[in-house]
C-alpha cells in the first residue's frame, strides 16, 4: 500500500507551539478543545500566516514531540514494504529541518514533501491511504477516490461523524489497530 501521512497535528502535537505563538503575538488565545472549525477566525489573514510561519521555525521544528506510538507505528509499515511520503502543507523552506526532525525520531520513509499541493502529489504518486487532521483535506482526498484516516481532533470531529469511510482514531495505537483491521497493514506489502 502507498501511504500519505501528513505532520502537523498527525505525528505531532502543533496545536500547542501555535497556539502559544498567537497568544504571544497578538494576545488571541486560542483553546484546543473550542476550536472546532478548521477555520481560525480570532486570526487575521496575516496574523495566521506569521503565527503559522513562527510555529514552523527550524527550532519549533527540532522540538516537537512525536504523539506516542506513532513512529513505531510507521516504521512497522515500512518494514511490511509499505511506500511511506511524509507530507505536509508547510512551506518548502521548511524541508531541511522537517527531514532533520523525521531523522532524529527515527521515523522511516520513503519521501518527504512540504509544500501547499500535498493532494496533487499524493495523486501523482498513486498513494492509497492519506492520514490528515485537515477536514478539507480528507474530503478532498475521499473525492479523489483515496482511503482516509485522521487523529480525531475537534475541527474533524464533524468529518468523522459524518463519514463512515474515515478511520477516525483517538490516538495512533487506536488508528494503527483500525488500518490493520481494515487494510492489514502489518501483512508484508506484496
């Protein structure tokens, strides 16, 4: 299986770093457990591109923490034979110290894409499966005939209640053993 699995949100905990960036700069704060549209209102255009932008620092960057089990979870696919693209919608400035990060979490992979046309690609590398918290993003991949799974979040919530089709997980041992159950993701890949 080819497999899509986005960063922000989905390997790791973003919420917060942007959170914390908004409250710093502009004084919005912006609660987790309230943001339950993937739009940022409170922000303005500007404001949530510098916040996003600070959030995407190289130093903001090299201090992520992975969600628990997710790394475990991937390197397992990938020694099934699964193809792995790690991709994001971050700036493609933003590369060298993303894969500097994928290296020092010793996540495995097969390729790394930032850039704003992350569902172009997955198409253009036929990938099955695309794991993303954007609601916009897996309805758009679902269009596109992809399989779609997500860490449930508050702005997916609604996507995942309504879309039987989305694997919707809590955390990333429940998404691994829903994938598995479905796709048999832990089979070696033929």
């Amino acid at each position: 299986m080819r497999i899509a699995i986005d960063i922000d949100s989905t390997l790791h905990q973003f919420w917060d770093e942007f959170a914390a960036t908004a409250l710093r700069r502009f004084g919005i704060d912006l609660p987790y457990d309230r943001q339950d549209t993937w739009e940022i209102p409170k922000l303005t255009p500007e404001q949530l591109s510098a916040a996003i932008a600070a959030a995407h620092s190289d130093e903001a960057i090299a201090s992520a923490e992975p969600y628990p089990h997710a790394v475990e979870t991937v390197n397992a696919w990938k020694d099934a034979g699964h193809f792995i693209q790690v991709t994001s919608h971050r700036a493609t400035r933003c590369h060298p110290a993303t894969k500097r990060w994928l290296d020092d979490i010793g996540l495995r992979y097969d390729e790394l894409y930032c850039s704003y046309d992350k569902l172009a690609r997955c198409l253009e590398l036929g990938i099955d499966l695309l794991i993303d918290d954007s609601p916009v993003t897996l309805r758009a991949a679902r269009e596109h005939g992809l399989h779609t799974a997500t860490i449930a979040h508050p702005w997916n919530r609604d996507l995942c209640a309504e879309d039987d089709d989305v694997v919707c997980a809590r955390d990333w041992r429940e998404l691994d053993s829903a994938l598995d159950r479905r796709f048999a993701l832990t089979r070696r890949a033929a």
